[in-house]
DNA sequence: AATCCGACAATCG
DNA sequence: CGATTGTCGGATT
C-alpha cells in the first residue's frame, strides 16, 4: 500500500458513520495490516488492556472515548502499561467527532475532527509501518541526490498537473535523465567546468520564471551539432553537442516555479563526480514511484549478489580463459575477440544494475587484456578504443522512468569505464557526442518478443541472460499478472497456477535458449521455485532441452536498504546440455557436480509430485481442522476460563486445541466444538452465541467463494477431521530448520488438531518411528516445500511419496517399540518440550541415543546397514521411488 | 473436497 | 532491533 492509498482509505473511514468497535479494524486495514492480521487482532493478538480498546503490538493502541473526552482517553492511552511494553507507534483516541492522537515515540499529537482522519494520513503512516524505513545507507552523495531529485520531481509535478499524465510521463521522466546527465556530465569534466549550471542560472531569472524557455533552448543545441543553431539564443553556442539519443526527439520542459526552481539548484550544486552508477540507478527509480519510494530500494540487488549471478554464468570462464593465455597473444586476442561479441541481456532490467556491473566487469577485463597484450608484444601503440558497446546491453523494463534510468546509467558507466582506460593507456575515446545508447525496451517483459528486443548473434558469439525478476506468490499476484501468466503458459503446461511469477522468466528465458546456441541464463529467484510443488509443474518443461550448470542454494535476501525484503533466494544457472562439470554454491563455496537437480542437490533430476494415496501404501495422512473463524472460536486458556467461569455448562463445547507451537512448545489453547445436534444448545450460551455470530459475519465477507456457504454453519469448523476413536498422531506442518528430527506426537481422543498440523487418525505407533527418523527428515527437507528455510511438512508431498521398502509385521512392531521408546524418554524428561529437547545445542545424550537406534533400527531394513549420510540417504530414497512411480505407471497408474 | 504457499508476520530476548 | 520461528486463510486443483 503505498501512502496515497493510505490517504483514500482513510478518508472513506472518515467518511462513513463511526462504529466504535469496528473503528480499530477498519484502521488497522486502512494502514496497511494483512487481512489475517486483522483477524487475529480480533482474537489473540489485541493485548489492550483499556475497556473496549484495542492494541495491535507495534503498529496502534486505540480506544473509544466518551464524548467530548478524547484527551481523557488519550491520557489513558499514554499511561497504559501494555503501551509502554507493546509500543505502538500511534495512540489514537475518538469518540466519532473528534480525534486525539500521539507518536509516543516524538511526543508528537494531533488533534482533529473525526471527518479529518484523511488528510491528516501523515500523521497516521506510522502505524503502516512507515517509520521504520530510514533512509538508505548508501554513498551519501546517492542518498542527497534521491531526496533532491524526489523534490524536485514532486515540485515540478505540484506546478505543471498536466506533465503527471500518463501521456506526458515518458517526456516527464526524459527531462529528470537529461538534466542528471548534464549536471553529472558538468562535475566530471565531459562539459567545461559547471558550464550547464553557470548558463542555466545566468538566464532563467533569479525566480525561474526564464527556466522553462532556457531548459528548451539548452536541450535543443545539445541535440544539434556546433554551429547549426540558427534560431536559438546566442548564449547556447558554447554549449556541447551531446545527441546520443539522450537529447534525440521530442524536447520540451514543464514550467518552474520558484520551489522547483529552488530545488534544481540544490540538485545541481552536489557534488555529482561520486555517484556510484549500479547502486544510483535503483535509488533514483524511487523519485518518480510513490510506491518504490516507501519501499526505499527495498529490491534492488546489491552488488555481491550481482557477482553471484554473473560470476559463475560468464565471468569465471572468462577469467579461467585469461590466466591460460596470460603469455600467450594468440590467445590473449581471443579473449579480445570474444568480449567484443558478448551481449548481456535483463529482461527485468529495473535501473539496469546487472546491466552496468556487467558492462564494468566485462570492460575491466578488457583493459587487462589490453594492457597485457601490450606488455607481451612490446608493442608501445596504445588501442584505440573498447571494442564492447554499450549497445550490446539490452534490457526490458515495465517502467518508464527505471527504463531511461538504466540507459543513463549505461551512459554513466561507460564515461567511468573510459576514464579508468585513460588511466592505463593515456588516452580515450571522446566522450561527446554520445554514442548509441544501450537496448532498453520499456514494456512488460511476459509479453514481449524477446528475440526482438535482443536478436540473436552471430554464430559463436553469446548471449547471457541476467537479472532479479519479481517474485510473487501464486496467492498473491494481481489480475493482470495472473493474466500474463494464463498467456505465457496455457499452450506448455497442464497446471501452471501454482507458480510464482518469477517462473515466467525462467520459461521465457529458457525457450530462447533452446532456440538459440552459445545462450545461458541464471536469475536471482525466490527460493519457491525450487521447492515444492513448483519443481515438477516448472522444471521439466524447462530442463528439456537444458540442464542445470550452476547454482547458489538459499541465501537470506540482503541489500543496503534499511528495511529488507524478507525473502530466502537461490540462483539457477541454465544453459545447453554438455558434460561440463557443474558446480553447486553455499555460502559461497563451490562443490562440483556431475549434475544438478532442480531441488538444487548434486544429482540428476527425478521429479516427485504430489500423491494420494501413498505411493508405498502407508496409513492415510489428513489435515487437522480449520476454523477459519476470524479467530471466533479459539480461546486462550483466559478466555476460556473467563467464559467457564460464568457460563458453566460451556464447558461441554469446549476441547483442547492444538496448532504447531502448541505442540512444540507444550502450550495449550482451547476452542469452541459444536456438532450441529448441539448448535442449538450452544446458542443459549451468551459469550458462544456472540462468538458464533461473529464467525458467521466473518465467513459471509470473505473472499473465497468457498467459504461462504460455511457462514451457514458458523459452529463448525471449515474443515474438520475424522472422529477420532483412540488416538491421534500430530505432525506440526512448519518447524524450525535447526532442529536434528522433526517434531511429532501422539495425543489422546479428546484433543483437536487445528490444520497447522498434519494428523494420522487411529494410527499404529510405527509411524512415529518412520516421523523421527532422519531418513524421513532428510526426504522431506528436499522434497517438499518451505517456509523461508524451515521445514514445511506436507502430506502429498512427503509422508505419501516416502519411499518404504515391505516391512514385515516383526519388523513393524520392532519399530512401533522404538517409537514407544522414543516418546518414553521424552516423557522421562517432562516437562521439558520439543522445543527444548530438539535444540540442537541442547539435545540429551539419552534422547540422541534412542533416536540414533531408531535410525539404525530402520535404515538397517532399507539396506542391511545404516547409511553412511545424508547423500546416500537421499540417493537410495530416489531410487526407490522412481522405481515405484516407474512400477505404478506399468500397471496402468493409480 | 483438500491443500501449499507467503519480496511474510509475529514474537522473543 | 535483529534473530528466530511458525499463524492463518485464500487460491487453486
């Protein structure tokens, strides 16, 4: 939500009849709070301890005042101790006429009338979090220049509406490049000494009233060659002829009134020599984007994991191939040779920061050479010039602005380039008139023609595909990319739904390089697509024609922006199949490979889809019930209690419940269980009945067709399990990473299992043995999904693809007694609880020892021995179920 | 009818 | 405030 959606949604609260219960929560949504946070807000999570309050940790601490006494209960609001231990970022008071409100952390407060909420949504941002975004820590020049730009910008905007439209957007965004690059180019010396500066502020008037007219006029010589400006000022004579395709086509400048005026000489007046073009660009991109700017660079990608991506796709050969013809010139010329046919292409090219650390290195390189060559050959001639072009860079951009901000940038890097072979050779190219400028498509890059944009080369040149695409969740993207994706993949593939949007890249760029020799591609991605059910819907199509040649696994998404997008990414290397060796990274460290599947494990790829049954006939696995109640019919312990405790015959529709961290960490929760015989029973019951109607408003406003007709039986859960007649073992769906074995556990009849655990109803025991075996852990871990790194357990695509070998009924019950003995010696230690048993630091020796029986016990009955790692683990458990899916599809599939 | 996911979201120390 | 770790319910099959 960037701020002016903020502001309207404000403002239609503002604008509606005041609720004072529902005010916090159409707040909360106003400000930006996910849809299940606001339903957890109405259960669990509010932690006011003000009558009729509502506390949302961190973001808001509301409460309904009596008329006219808003200061009252903004006093209270301050003295609250939940405040001070939550601490919200607002504390807002209302009685529906006026508004009282604090930042408790400046001590800032507004007071206005209720109808005012929105256009005062500044004060409000903190509570969406906005606050919490600093400015980047970058080189401070790029952080000045972003603030004056982003000034400037808006002034210009503020002063001329009409240069906001769509129409004149792309001449809005060509004026910000042109006057970047004069200032820059006047700082680094392509222009004499501030010359543009010194002309600028000499005619424009002391009040910009002259700046539209000059700016024209300015743009105008640079475009034309010295000496054919008839019919411009004088005064533009000494100006340089820069063309380029910076200053080709339509010229024009808004009008500047004395604010922007103001700001173009702030902006004009740093120090433009030290900006740092690959960082530059992606701060910039957040002048003409509201959106970007409260995101602040939040998915730019930094430099170190530029080089991950391209080091390993074309650099490292490329530096392999140097070293060997150190000495020798043939070679050496080679090396030059193929540089200069070496295209580098982003189909998500942003401000172009793959592009231009890709152009510096690749230059870099040449230089080397170059100088190298000189050395060997004695030969004193300096060269003449780079043979790589920017020309040979291409990119696709959505965004207009971001699209002319790489192809500055270019510019940019290649002016630093140039300078930098100065230095070696004494001597460089003239930097004016600009040459061509790099290939930057502005369109969207799912529906582009990609040979069109970057046409294949010359035979025996390369192409190298490169770049950070957008991640989105199949749950989350918007209309029109579900559109793009419904185009881009209906002919290929069956199922495509479920990918993320980043796979249209992967598929794109995998189709031209098919089609095309001497192509590879490798993109920084969420680490979804090479997990879970994405693997087999995306790679086999992709990996037809292809194969993977390297890989970074997941890494923690990191750049310099103060609030980082929280993402686990890994980087796949794709290209031509050959028998070159492969290499797999991890922290930066190379394995090498025979092959490289796409769970990103040294092996060739077996693809394991989701099954039901168990391929190897275990015992049926369901989910646990899902309430999806708006949090209506949980109850923690005290709110259990509270209702017990005045309403006693409640009790009979109250059951324990238990979701992952209940049963991890031991903790209890209880929720309301009504079968439809007793519905009419329970609504007797004043806090049920008010909770049940609650669970009915929720299900009829929600979004998924599916639950609204539940809002019909709103004493039911969604979804609930079968009865259960003993017992029922418990597979929590999401745990941690760190943990040696994965939790389970074994809980009586009277227990629910909400759906944040997989359950096996009336199960024998030996399924716990086959849950805690390292075996199991190690299959699920690659197999299924995650959620960032930790383990999410899933019933399709684990527990019924688990490859088992025939047990016999001895060797069942030898496992159902190690099981037994398992859970024993945890009892033993009560009450300690999964969480602390399973720390890895803390495991007990005794813990440790029955589990390693029970991992001897069962790899013994896998292949006579236990197996010697992880490798072999998964090796044999592969085997195994691609000879079972193969045996399966003989007899006619399932 | 059943389920996999989250450029996440909440909590802990 | 960074590290740790799993809620919740929608969208899709």
């Amino acid at each position: 939500m960037n701020p002016t959606e903020i502001y309207d949604a404000l403002a239609e609260i503002a604008a509606a009849p005041f609720d004072p219960n529902e005010f916090p929560f159409a707040f909360a949504e106003a400000t930006d709070a996910a849809k299940a946070a606001i339903s957890k807000l109405r259960g669990s999570t509010n932690k006011s301890d003000l009558p009729g309050g509502v506390l949302f940790n961190r973001k808001f601490h509301y409460a309904p005042a009596l008329a006219g006494l808003t200061d009252v209960t903004l006093e209270q609001l301050r003295n609250s101790k939940k405040s001070k231990t939550s601490k919200p970022a607002i504390l807002i008071a209302t009685d529906g006429d006026t508004v009282a409100a604090e930042h408790p952390s400046s001590g800032d407060t507004l007071h206005c009338r209720f109808d005012e909420i929105g256009d005062n949504f500044g004060f409000f941002l903190p509570a969406a979090g906005k606050e919490r975004y600093r400015a980047v820590e970058e080189n401070p020049i790029d952080v000045k220049a972003t603030g004056k730009l982003a000034r400037l910008y808006d002034a210009l905007i503020t002063a001329n509406p009409d240069w906001a439209t769509e129409a004149r957007r792309h001449e809005m965004n060509q004026l910000m490049m042109r006057l970047i690059f004069c200032m820059f180019a006047e700082d680094v010396g392509i222009f004499p000494d501030n010359q543009f500066s010194r002309l600028i502020f000499t005619h424009a008037g002391d009040r910009g009233e002259e700046a539209q007219a000059t700016i024209i006029a300015a743009f105008r010589a640079m475009n034309l060659p010295k000496g054919k400006r008839d019919g411009l000022p004088f005064w533009t004579a000494e100006l340089e002829y820069v063309n380029g395709g910076l200053f080709a086509g339509q010229i024009d400048a808004p009008r500047f009134d004395v604010v922007a005026f103001r700001y173009l000489r702030e902006a004009s007046g740093l120090n433009w020599r030290e900006i740092n073009p690959d960082i530059f660009g992606s701060m910039i991109q957040s002048v003409a984007d509201p959106k970007q700017r409260s995101e602040l660079g939040m998915h730019y990608t930094s430099v170190p994991n530029i080089m991950k991506v391209i080091g390993p796709l074309f650099l490292d050969d490329l530096d392999a191939q140097i070293h060997n013809a150190w000495d020798k010139p043939k070679g050496l010329q080679q090396v030059l040779d193929r540089l200069s046919g070496i295209r580098v292409f982003d189909p998500a090219c942003g401000s172009g920061n793959f592009l231009v650390v890709s152009y510096r290195e690749l230059r870099a390189r040449e230089t080397r050479v170059l100088k190298r060559l000189q050395d060997v050959t004695a030969n004193t001639q300096a060269p003449l010039f780079s043979a790589i072009p920017i020309t040979h860079f291409y990119g696709i951009e959505i965004a207009d602005f971001a699209a002319e901000t790489a192809k500055l940038a270019l510019f940019i890097a290649e002016y630093q380039a140039n300078a930098a072979f100065a230095e070696v050779f004494g001597r460089r190219p003239a930097a004016l008139p600009l040459k061509d400028a790099a290939n930057i498509r502005t369109g969207n890059a799912l529906r582009e023609d990609w040979e069109r944009v970057c046409p294949p080369p010359a035979d025996g040149q390369e192409v190298f595909i490169a770049g950070n695409p957008p991640f989105v969740g199949s749950n989350f993207q918007t209309e029109d990319q579900k559109c793009d994706r419904d185009l881009l993949f209906k002919a290929e593939f069956k199922s495509y739904k479920n990918l993320d949007y980043v796979a249209g890249w992967i598929y794109l760029a995998a189709r031209y390089a098919e089609k095309i020799s001497g192509v590879s591609f490798a993109f920084v991605t969420t680490n979804s697509v090479s997990q879970g059910r994405q693997v087999s819907t995306l790679w086999p199509r992709v990996l037809q024609n292809l194969e993977i040649k390297f890989a970074h696994s997941s890494f923690q998404w990191k750049n310099n922006a103060a609030a980082n997008a929280a993402v686990i990414c890994v980087i796949v290397g794709v290209a031509g199949k050959n028998s070159s060796t492969k290499r797999l990274f991890s922290d930066g460290i190379a394995a090498e490979a025979g092959a490289i599947s796409p769970y990103l494990i040294p092996m060739s790829p077996v693809y394991v889809e989701g099954a039901s049954p168990s391929l190897f006939d275990l015992p049926r696995m369901d989910y646990g019930s899902k309430p999806a109640d708006g949090g209506n019919l949980v109850l923690s312990p005290e709110e259990m209690e509270e209702i017990v405790g005045e309403h006693a015959d409640a009790q009979r529709f109250i059951r324990k419940y238990l979701g992952s961290q209940e049963v991890v960490r031991g903790q209890t929760r209880y929720c309301i269980w009504v079968s439809d015989q007793e519905a009419h029973d329970a609504l007797e019951i004043p806090p049920l009945r008010k909770r049940i109607e609650a669970v009915r408003r929720f299900r009829q406003e929600s979004k998924n067709p599916a639950t609204i007709p539940t809002a019909a039986t709103p004493h039911r859960f969604w979804f609930t399990g079968p009865a259960v007649q003993k017992h029922a073992i418990l597979v929590p769906r999401v745990t941690s990473e760190r943990r040696p074995y994965l939790p389970v556990e074994k809980v009586g009849a009277d227990v629910i299992s909400s759906d944040l655990n997989q359950v096996l109803y009336d199960a024998p025991d030996w399924c716990i043995a086959l849950i805690a075996s390292r075996l199991h852990l190690v299959w699920i871990a690659t197999v299924c999904g995650k959620l960032k790194s930790d383990f999410r357990y899933s019933n399709t695509l684990g527990w019924n693809t688990f490859p088992v070998p025939k047990f016999t009924d001895a060797q069942l019950d030898a496992l159902s007694a190690s099981a037994l003995n398992i859970l024993k010696c945890r009892w033993s230690l009560y009450p300690k609880t999964i969480a602390d048993l399973y720390d890895p630091e803390k495991m007990p020796d005794d813990l440790r020892a029955v589990h390693r029986e029970n991992d001897e016990l069962l790899e013994t009955m896998y292949i006579g021995r236990p197996f010697r790692n992880d490798t072999e683990r998964l090796e044999k458990l592969f085997k195994l179920y691609a000879a079972r899916v193969k045996a399966l599809g003989a007899k006619g599939g399932r």
